[in-house]
C-alpha cells in the first residue's frame, strides 16, 4: 500500500509541477506578445507555443542537447530517489527541474533575438 501511496503522491507532483510550468510559460507567451518579443499572436497560438512548440522545440529543434541533460539529470534523481530512503526528496525534485526548464524554454522562445 505504501509503494500505491508513493506512486500516487509522485504522480500528482509532476502532474501538478507540469500544470504550473505550462501557467508561467502561458504568461510569458502573453506578455511576450504584449512587449513585442515575438509577432503578434492569437490566444491559440499562444496556447499552441504554451504546448506543443516548446515540446517541439525541446525535442526537434535546437533545444536536443540541453533536453538531453535535463532527462539525464531527471533520471539520475530519481533512480538515487528509488534506491535511497534517506533522498527521497529528489524524485519531486527532478520535476522542479523539468518544470524549470519548461519555463527557461518558453522565455528562450520569447526573447527577442539579439542586436
């Protein structure tokens, strides 16, 4: 039952992380168009670069190296998190790093390109 309960409580964490993620990178897609970072948008396509652009772009696009990190990283917290007792902590932790990284992607998006 205990092994359920932990299941379930690492579950709702990420879900929840990623939520909170998707919200700040929704905002900054929003102000982004309202500061003239990217072309003027739509409400569906900010919600389209809020979603599939950045897993796009994190997967496909530039972004490949750095996502490769963050998922080495991930893993590497939560195998110690699955062997260790004492670090439990460190699977929720590895999601505050997806979700980080969710929102450094969205801002990388949204800043203009340099002069």
């Amino acid at each position: 039952m205990t092994s359920f309960l932990r299941r379930h409580y690492l579950l709702s964490t990420a879900v929840s992380l990623q939520l909170v993620a998707l919200l700040i990178g929704l905002i900054i897609f929003y102000t982004c168009r309202i500061q003239g970072g990217l072309p003027p948008l739509t409400f569906s396509e900010i919600v389209w670069w809020g979603t599939i652009g950045i897993l796009r772009l994190a997967f496909f696009g530039i972004a490949i190296p750095l996502t490769a990190i963050v998922i080495a990283a991930m893993l590497i917290l939560i195998m110690c998190s699955a062997s260790w007792k004492k670090v439990r902590f460190l699977s929720p932790l590895a999601f505050v790093i997806w979700g980080a990284y969710w929102v450094f992607v969205a801002h990388i998006i949204c800043s203009p390109p340099p002069d």
